[in-house]
C-alpha cells in the first residue's frame, strides 16, 4: 500500500470518527436534555398583585424571619384568608382515568362506579373536579411527582435517575410549605421521602420497585390513614400508593 492511500485512510478514519462523535454529541444534547436548576425560592413577591413597573416589592429580610412570622407575612400579602386547615395529597400511581371518568365521553362503567362511591358521588355533587391530563414522557413515579409540586417538564434521563432520586433543590410547593412551618407527614412510597429529606415529621416510606409486590405501599397507606386522619398535629398528609 503506498504512502498517498496510508494517509488519505487516516484522514478518512479520523474524519469518520469526528463525524460520529458529533453525531453522538446531538443525540445525546437533543434526545436527553438537562435542564439547568434555578437558584433560588419565591418570597413574598409571588404572593403580591402584579404591577405595572415590574419593580419588586420583596423584603430583603424575609430570610430572617421566623416560619410563623413569615407565614403571617403571606397572608397579610396576598389578603387571602387560608380556607383549610390541613391539606391532603393523595397519589394513586397506575390509576387509569377511564377508572373514575370514562372514556370517550362516555361514563364509567357501573363496576367501576360502585368500586369508588365515594370519588363518584363527589364528581356527581360538584364537590369534586375531574379532567382527562395528558402526561409527557417519561411517565415513571419521581417526574411525575417533581411536575406536580414545581411544574417542572421531565425528561428522557429522569427514567434513569428515577431508581435512585435525588434531593429536589428547585422551588417547589413542599419547600415552600416547610419554609413556613408547616408540619408534613408522609406514608406510602418512599420516592417522596428521596425527593425531599428531612422535610416530613412523621413518615413511613416503602419502596415500590418490587414487581411482583403490588399491595405492601397500598397497605402501607391504608394502616396509617386512619390513624392520621384522627390527628390535628398536621398541616399536610401525603399518602402515595405505587403500582409496579
């Protein structure tokens, strides 16, 4: 082989490699994106009307402040008298929609109906709202959880990152709430408790990446509930059921 071929075999393996290397960098930027963290929490502002000038009104000593004296604050903010006392979130992981509302603008069918009175009698007396979402891949547990407290978009890398999550350090409701001294407890599985440590007071987790097991964080949930709900020392109850 002469020399001229040796060296244009090289350039043309080199130039072979750079373009995969490329091509892999696209792929891997465009198809896995990672979103960049915001710093930082919503003060008071959040809780103010909007104003023309656009000129922030927070208080720059907000930080300093007790959690009791920083949730007189909000209020006073956003002249809205609290309705509740103690909020519940309930999550039942793997529930269809169809299950509780139908499909197709059709009703449920009655074994359906008579599986769940009471969330039916709700949605029939007013006294509840239910509506069809239509969820962004990846649908697995911790996005999903990080979207319904922050609003944040997951994304294809959560599928990884959700066997072994991590501190949630975005603004989110639950930060929020521990700032001003809300007493939160949690029961069911344990992705909440990984998502946000030292935030709960009580709490008894379960993991749910058993495939085989599909009743223990169900269980979980139903021991405690009662229990709970018997106590006044909370203001928010997670109770989060998982179906592998």
């Amino acid at each position: 082989m002469s020399s001229v071929s040796c060296t244009k075999l090289t350039i043309f393996t080199i130039a072979a490699l750079i373009l995969q290397f490329i091509g892999l960098y696209l792929f891997v930027f465009s198809f896995f994106p990672v979103k960049p963290l915001l710093s930082g929490y919503s003060d008071s502002e959040s809780f103010r009307r909007p104003t023309c000038d656009g000129v922030a009104n927070s208080n720059p000593n907000e930080e300093s402040l007790p959690p009791d004296r920083l949730r007189s604050l909000y209020q006073e903010v956003s002249e809205m008298p609290p309705t509740y006392d103690h909020l519940i979130i309930m999550v039942i992981d793997g529930l269809p929609a169809e299950f509780v509302l139908g499909k197709k603008g059709q009703p449920p069918s009655k074994a359906f109906m008579e599986a769940m009175p009471y969330t039916q009698s709700l949605l029939a007396n007013g006294a509840g709202v239910g509506y069809h979402a239509v969820a962004a891949a990846p649908t697995v547990t911790m996005p999903r959880l990080k979207a319904m407290v922050s609003g944040a978009i997951g994304g294809f890398l959560d599928v990884a990152f959700n066997f072994n999550s991590q501190a949630y350090s975005d603004d989110n409701l639950l930060a929020q709430f521990f700032k001003i001294g809300w007493k939160m407890v949690m029961h069911g599985d344990d992705t909440w408790l990984k998502l946000f440590p030292g935030f709960f007071a009580r709490h008894d987790g379960v993991s749910s990446f058993f495939v085989k097991d599909t009743v223990q964080v169900d269980r979980n949930v139903s021991r405690h509930v009662g229990d709970e709900l018997s106590r006044d020392d909370w203001n928010l109850l997670v109770s989060s059921t998982a179906t592998s």
